[in-house]
C-alpha cells in the first residue's frame, strides 16, 4: 500500500481525542485517521445502496403509503 502525505486543518478538541484514541489503541495518528477516513467512504457508499433496496422493497411489497 502506497502512502500519501496530508495537511489539513482540525478542531483542537477533536484532535485532543483522535491522539487520546491514538494512544489507547497503541496506533499512530495516520492509522486512527485511515481506519476514520475508510469507515466513513464504506459508510457514505453502503446508504444510497441500502436506500435504494428499501425503495424498491417498499413498491415490490405495496408499502410506503
């Protein structure tokens, strides 16, 4: 896996916790931000797809009003 270098700026609070979740999970700040960062693309990918299942669920069965 090739690495990329990033600057980017962050609320001081929430980088007081990303180090606090760095150190309690024995990780570095690159690796807490890369398992955030893949967490949230999966997440953001995952709900149209749910979404659209739903929709097509709801006509297939008569639901949705």
């Amino acid at each position: 896996m090739s690495m990329i270098k990033i600057s980017s700026k962050m609320d001081g609070a929430v980088w007081d916790e990303l180090r606090a979740v760095a150190r309690e999970t024995n990780q570095s700040i690159a690796g807490v931000l890369t398992d955030a960062a893949r967490e949230y693309i999966r997440r953001r990918r995952i709900r149209p797809d749910v979404l659209r299942h739903l929709e097509q669920s709801l006509r297939e069965n008569g639901g949705g009003g």
